[in-house]
C-alpha cells in the first residue's frame, strides 16, 4: 500500500485535467514499491520552471515520488488507454503497459505539462510484462531528449533517473531503473485510433476538444474542431521531422503509438544520430526492412497523419465523401510542408542563396552518400570554413575521393549568401549524442559509474558552442568504436 505525505511548501504543485476525462480513457494505477530507490539526477532548471523545489526531489520524500514508492498529494496516477500501428501492423489494445501519469503541473510559461514515471511497474494494459524498466533504456532517454531539447527541436523532457535497487529480467538479470518524463502531454494518434476502433465517436470528440484545448487553444473557436487539429497536428508534424532529419536524427520507432499530437518527439527507444550519411540508414535491431530509416521518415509521418485523419473522418462532416475530400485536402499540405521545410533547413546549413536549385542540396546528400562522409563533420567543418575558421583541406579529408569534394566545393561557393553564414553556427552542432558514447555511458552506468553520463549531460547542453574540454566529443567513431544496432527498452 502507497503512502500518502505532505511536506509543508514541498510538493509537485499538481493541476489535473486528463484524470477528469471519462473512465474509459485510462485505468487506475498506482506505481509499483521499488527496494532500495538511488537518485541518479535531477534537471534543476525544468523542476524550477514547473514550480517544483530541485532540493525537495533530491530529498527523501522527493525520491519517494519520483521512484515510485510514495504517491505525492494531489497526484491521480493513471495508465493512459492507447492503440497503434507498429510497424504497419495493427494493435487494438496498447496502452501504457510500463509508464504511469502521476498528474500535469503548470510550466512557467503558461503550458500545461504531464509527469510520468516510467518502468514504475505493471498497469491493466502490460499484457504480461512486467512494466519496470532497464536502467539503460533510462540513460538513454535521458541523455538523447535532453540533447534534442537543446538543438531545439520540439521533445519531451527528462526531469529525474533513478536507479531502483531491483534486477529486471531481459535476456539476463540487469539494473532497474525510472525516468520521469515531462510531455505536453501523452496523447498519440493512438489514442484516437483506440476509440475509432471502438467506434466511439464521443469519445473522439472529447479528445478533439481536449487537445485543441491544450495545445492549440488559439484554434478553439474554430467551426470545424476536428478538421482545425488535423491541420494543425499535420502542421506540426512537418516541422518536427524536417527538423529531425536535418541533424541526423533517426527515431526508430515512428509507430502510431509513438507519434505525439502535440508535435513533440516522444520514445527514446531504439533511435540514434547518423554517424557516416545515408538516407537508407536504420540503427534498430527490430526495423529489418528499413521502414523507419532516415530517409522514409518523411512519409512514414504521412502515413501516421493519415491514420490520424481515418480515426476523425466522422466528425469532419456527416457525409462521408465529404469528410473524405477535406482529409485528403489537408493531408495533401503535408507535403508541402514539409518539403519546403527541409529545403529551408537544408539552405541555412549550407548558407544557400535564395534562389540556389534544390538540386544542388540532394546531389550534396547523394555525395555524402557515395563518399560515406561523417554527417555531423561535414556540416561542422563546411560552418568553419565559410566562417575562414579552418582550411579546405580539413574538410576534403572526409571524403574518399579529395576530387569530389573539391568540385563540390567550387559549386557551393558560388550559390554561398554570405549574410546567412552565421546562421550556419546557429544549425549545425559542434557536438551530438554519438551512438557509441551514449552506448558507453549506459554500460559504465550498469558499474555502478555516472561519470560519463554527466559529462555528456552537460557537453550536449550547448551543442553549437566551441568547447576545448569537449573537442574530444566531437569526434567520429572509430571502426571499432562504432555501434550499428539499438534496441527497444522492453
């Protein structure tokens, strides 16, 4: 039985809404009693901004809360109901079978934001697992949400890891663990998927009005909600998988479930940074046909809004065909979208005049390709030499064929818009989170050693930023450094 504390002016400052919506979106669960809970970190600056004192998580009573072990007053925990497709195929019945909601707080900036606990134990949707999580899955998320957050791109949030004093079973007996995760909020195209299997239109309806309310309160007053949040998820979506592809970011598992209304990047599982590019390029161990490589994320993002705009055809008006026609129409922008969005950050990472042919910016990435030059070094080095910060050589050296690169380079420099070259500082990172560092952070964390997790921590906090004691982070993998696969956390 979970106990209930109160500490005078220490607390999580909750305010629910998803716990007021009707029984049938989520089941009741209470997190799971962990042994011997150890603190492994706190982020000081996102507890502080959602009103919660960074002391008290760290004190006795906060690692009750963020382990597991204490439900906090005025959390309401809960497992959120969700279906989805993984990969193509689809589930019915998902949910969160291995994170908890404890409850939303309000942000300093006025937003409405969920704490989570995951790896908090078994829920009515764990289908027989056993819900905890593996330490490195915990590390993992940590680091490469944090990361993400200062590149800029739209994610989730690691407030807390803790280590839980447990083994979990894998395919060997490892360290548990729990991350605490903030989101603007959990809901997926999943989640409409779960009630439009069960055709339950006024359940749909409710999540239209509940997420307009939440993320695009702006389009509130809209006369057709539902056809206002397909366009605005569809919107969001496209800037947040440019923005992913123009860092070399690889999700891994772009499932349904794992596709967030809000436009944030959610599920750290098996995703990683290219290290040498290629658009068909794939780090997880369970995507055998390359479904969610590089290169297919642009349409596998089409492919999810599609089957987010099936779950809201019957509100988008009576007559089906009707309904049909403005769900094609607005699916039909992503496109747009999203190809003008990739060009534009293609054109500021290579300091492209406005009038530069696209096919200048594929034929780079087809070079990249053929000469399987680091992605991050390229951008890195072409930042330092349109800056006359390095020499032409420096970046010749990636290439297997110096010819190539030095043809490529007389082609740039004439399309080169000397007024955007500072902005090449602002959007290609010095620093990224290396698959074979983050790699190397778990398992030293496995020894019971955060020492690498925290220097990561702090080095990918200022990605574009010249850092001497980090140049050593900056580096390509050596071939016997490289790590090639990523796995689920389950």
């Amino acid at each position: 039985m979970l106990v209930n504390f109160t500490t005078p002016n220490m607390r999580i400052p909750f305010d629910n809404s998803y716990s007021k919506l009707p029984d049938h979106f989520y089941e009741r669960a209470d997190p799971a009693q962990v042994p011997a809970p150890t603190l492994i970190t706190v982020n000081n600056s996102l507890a502080t901004e959602l009103g919660i004192e960074p002391e008290w998580l760290r004190s006795d009573a906060g690692l009750a809360v963020i382990s597991g072990n204490t439900v906090a007053e005025g959390s309401e925990p809960l497992a959120q109901a969700y279906a989805g497709h993984q990969f193509g195929g689809f589930s019915p019945q998902l949910g969160d079978g291995r994170a908890i909601l404890l409850g939303e707080v309000i942000h300093a900036n006025g937003e409405r934001k969920d704490i989570q606990l995951k790896g908090s134990g078994r829920t009515p949707f764990s289908r027989g697992g056993d819900g905890k999580s593996a330490l490195g899955p915990v590390i993992r998320e940590y680091l490469m949400c944090e990361a993400m957050f200062a590149l800029g791109v739209p994610t989730t949030r690691a407030l807390a890891a803790v280590t839980t004093g447990e083994k979990v079973i894998r395919e060997e007996r490892i360290d548990g663990g729990i991350f605490t995760r903030v989101a603007s909020s959990h809901l997926r195209v999943g989640t409409f998927q779960y009630f439009a299997t069960r055709n339950d239109t006024e359940a749909i309806k409710t999540l239209v009005d509940f997420a307009l309310n939440r993320h695009f309160p702006h389009a509130e007053t809209s006369l057709s909600p539902a056809l206002t949040l397909l366009e605005e998820v569809i919107s969001a979506q496209a800037q947040l998988i440019a923005h992913w592809m123009s860092i070399g970011f690889i999700h891994g598992v772009m499932n349904t479930d794992n596709f967030a209304i809000s436009g944030e990047t959610i599920d750290y599982g098996p995703c990683a940074f290219m290290d040498d590019f290629h658009p068909n390029c794939v780090f997880s161990a369970i995507d055998r046909d390359a479904r969610y490589s590089w290169g297919n994320q642009g349409s596998i993002a089409h492919w999810n809004l599609t089957r987010f705009a099936e779950t809201l055809l019957p509100l988008l008006d009576p007559e089906p065909d009707t309904a049909m026609k403005l769900a094609e129409a607005a699916l039909n922008s992503y496109s747009k979208q999203f190809i003008n969005l990739y060009h534009l950050h293609y054109k500021s990472k290579l300091s492209l005049t406005e009038d530069a042919p696209i096919e200048f910016i594929q034929g780079t990435l087809s070079l990249l390709a053929d000469q399987q030059v680091d992605y991050t070094l390229f951008f890195r080095r072409l930042t330092q030499l349109a800056n006359k910060d390095t020499e032409a050589s420096k970046l010749v050296e990636l290439f297997i064929d110096a010819e190539a690169c030095l043809k490529w380079i007389d082609e740039w420099i004439t399309l080169l818009d000397d007024d955007l070259i500072t902005t090449m500082q602002q959007v290609n990172p010095i620093t990224i989170p290396r698959n074979h560092q983050v790699e190397a952070a778990i398992q030293q964390a496995y020894k019971g050693d955060f020492t690498l997790f925290h220097r990561l921590h702090e080095a990918w906090k200022h990605p574009f930023t010249e850092n001497p004691e980090h140049e050593d982070l900056e580096l390509a993998p050596l071939p016997e450094e490289r790590v090639t696969q990523t796995f689920c956390g389950t």
